[in-house]
C-alpha cells in the first residue's frame, strides 16, 4: 500500500517499532512508535490527515491506542475482517473475530471518520502455507483441500485502501473484499503448478494429521479447519467491491501466483 500511495504524491508516513529495520521504499518517512504506547504515537500522528491502522497489538492497549490516533487524525480506515458477512466460512467464533469487533466498536465511538476494509483470505497464505513444500518437491499436503475460497491479491487490498484514505465519500463503508473467483484449496495449488509449468500433487491430510504437521498454535489450526469445513458445499463469498472502487477487476490468483513466482521456485 506505501508503494501506491507514493504514486498519487502525497506525504507517506509510516510507523515502526524498528524504523530501521522497516525496509520501506525511498520517500517514506518512518517513525518509532510502539501500539501499546499510546504516547508513543504523537510523533507519527503529527499533522496526519488520515491513518491507515493494522492493528498488530494485544486488545488491552486498543482504547488507548484508538484514542490517541482519534485526538490528531480526523480519519482511520482499519483493516478488519468479514466478520459480518453471512456465510459459513466468516462466522465461526474465535478470538481473531471477537478482536476485531472491540476494534471497530472503539473506533465507532470515536469522533472520526472511519472506513473499514474486510478483506477475505489473503492470496499471501500461501507463501507461509504452500511455498515450502512447492520449493521443496511436487507434493502438497494440506488439509480440507475441497474448502472454496476467493483468495486476494494484496495490491487489490491496498487499492482500495488508498481511496478510502486519500477520497471523501468513504464514512461508515464497511468494504467486504474478495478475489473474483470461487477456487478449493486443490484448485489453489493447481493454478500454482499451471503458473509454474509443474505438474504439483494434492494429498489430502485428514484434521488430525493437521493439527501435528502444520506447524502453527493448535487455536489457529482448529480455527482454520472450522472455517474450511464449514464452508464445504458451498462456493466462497464474493464481491465485486474491487470493481466497483477502482475500475477494474480484481486480480486473479494466477496473476498473485505470477507476481510471487519467485516464492516458488526451486533453489538453485
């Protein structure tokens, strides 16, 4: 998103806990400042029109937080989830959902503007989900491989957000935002093998073979496998809202696989 908003040519400002680790193009001005400092956060909001907040914090320092970034920027656009969106896939209870919740309601009493992004599953899953085993062979063992979803690409995201910060028109939209196809799991990793011009195997791992092999916190991957097996049967969500705001498509997943090849590929 900092790389689209260079191109309209307005004053990018970014906040880190480790400016210098922040590897942001040339043009942004990077800040420290620490989320569960609130008086951290006067520096980057010194002069902001509006604010761009993915919250990366535990909740306990969200009011804080919100109030301070309330006080100076007259405008939040919050990257949330569908959490309201009525399918099975979005409406399984966990704690992802309920923290984003407290997030919106915090930044719904404040005197702002406010617009809030909910975007469905990042197409970036895949690097962490997918990529090692593609690079490491042709097989990719997953669970729920049946499981739609309408995967996006993370430039669509940013798009949108850079007119929810930059346009008027935006206060109160809550923006529901989808890849523009319905695709399983297996499917998923077929495109990959299509892009790549590789032949790639899906074998299916059965839940409890997940919850050992998958790497991640036992919440997460119950979390994952509720949502993935409550949307059996059913084609993903989808929404035209990429359309609608910025005048073309969303990207594919193949066009995400294009742009990330390099993640996939073998070493050497």
């Amino acid at each position: 998103m900092v790389s689209q908003l260079l191109t309209t040519g307005v004053h990018v400002r970014a906040q880190a806990r480790h400016p210098e680790l922040a590897g942001l193009p040339p043009g942004v001005e990077v800040v420290r400042g620490d989320l569960t400092e609130a008086a951290s956060l006067e520096p980057a909001l010194d002069g902001v029109d509006a604010v761009f907040l993915m919250w990366t914090a535990p909740y306990g320092a969200a009011a804080a937080a919100i109030h301070a970034i309330a006080q100076r920027a007259p405008r939040i656009v919050l990257l949330t989830s569908p959490h309201k969106t009525p399918h099975p896939f979005f409406q399984q209870p966990n704690p992802m959902r309920a923290l984003f919740q407290g997030l919106e309601r915090l930044i719904e009493e404040a005197p702002v503007e406010r617009t809030f992004l909910r975007p469905g599953i990042f197409a970036a899953n895949a690097l962490s989900w997918w990529a090692p085993q593609v690079r490491a062979g042709e097989v990719v063992r997953w669970p729920c491989g049946a499981a739609p979803t309408a995967p996006i690409h993370e430039g669509d995201v940013a798009a949108v957000a850079v007119r929810a910060l930059l346009e008027a028109g935006h206060h109160g939209a809550e923006y529901v935002l989808t890849g523009p196809a319905s695709l399983s799991q297996r499917e998923q990793v077929a495109v990959i093998g299509e892009v790549l011009g590789r032949s790639l195997r899906f074998e299916e791992l059965t839940p409890e073979e997940a919850r050992s092999q998958l790497g991640a916190p036992p919440s997460v991957v119950n979390m994952l496998l509720d949502a993935w097996t409550a949307a059996m049967g059913q084609p993903a969500h989808l929404t035209t809202t990429v359309a609608e705001l910025t005048g073309r498509p969303a990207k594919p997943f193949s066009a995400w696989v294009a742009d990330h090849r390099a993640a996939f590929q073998r070493p050497g």
